[in-house]
C-alpha cells in the first residue's frame, strides 16, 4: 500500500522516493534531488517498489 513518508524505489534506477501525498487519483512523490513528480497510484506501483521487498 501506498502511504505518505514512506521511502520507495524506483525500479529502473533503483533511486529512491518519497511519499509526499496520496490520493485516489495521483501520488505526488520528490526524489533525493528534491525533483517533485505525480502518477497515478497504477502507474506509479508498475514504475516502483516499496523499499525493504
């Protein structure tokens, strides 16, 4: 599950996020270089993994 001030990782890159906000709809998330990106919850869990998996 998908939750605020969790830290996931992106499977491509293997960098990691965090959680900034969830929604029904989007998933706001900022990567270490402070870069702020939103998906949809789908998306977002094909894109990346929750850290410790």
């Amino acid at each position: 599950m998908i939750t605020k001030d969790k830290t996931w990782i992106n499977k491509e890159s293997g960098e990691p996020v965090l959680i900034l906000r969830v929604a029904k709809t989007y998933v706001t998330y900022q990567n270490a270089q402070g870069d702020i990106g939103s998906k949809h919850p789908m998306i977002f869990l094909q894109d990346f993994e929750e850290q410790g998996e």
